[in-house]
C-alpha cells in the first residue's frame, strides 16, 4: 500500500528528504519557526526537487547532533 500517506506520521520516507512539517516535528517547532530559522541562517537551507523544498536528512540530523544536542 504505498501511495500518498507513505509520509504521515511524521516519517521521513525513504528518500531521506523531509518535508517542512517533518522538520519542525524533529526540531520540535512550527513550520513558520524551520522558515525563519532557514532565512536568519541559523538552519540549513532546503533543497529544491522540482518546486518543493525538502532537508536531506543527514542535515537535520547533524543540525539536532550540533547546536540543538547541547541543549
């Protein structure tokens, strides 16, 4: 039963590209907050495939291992 809900959850699929949404559930934080965090420099950039932008998961992972694990 693969298909449009292969996401939900929060999962990161098997690409290993998250969406916003999974993101903000990782950094435990909003979407708009991953937005801010990207434009003030304080967070990797998304990458773009097609018209989306996605966040290789090695990124958010070295980002949570980083600057958030200290916390």
């Amino acid at each position: 039963m693969i298909g449009k809900n292969e996401n939900c959850g929060g999962g990161s699929g098997s690409s290993g590209m998250l969406k916003r949404a999974q993101v903000a559930l990782r950094l435990g934080v909003c979407e708009r907050t991953v937005s801010r965090m990207v434009a003030a420099g304080e967070f990797p950039r998304p990458v773009k495939v097609r018209r989306a932008a996605r966040w290789p998961e090695s990124d958010v992972d070295r980002f949570l291992g980083g600057s958030r694990g200290a916390l």
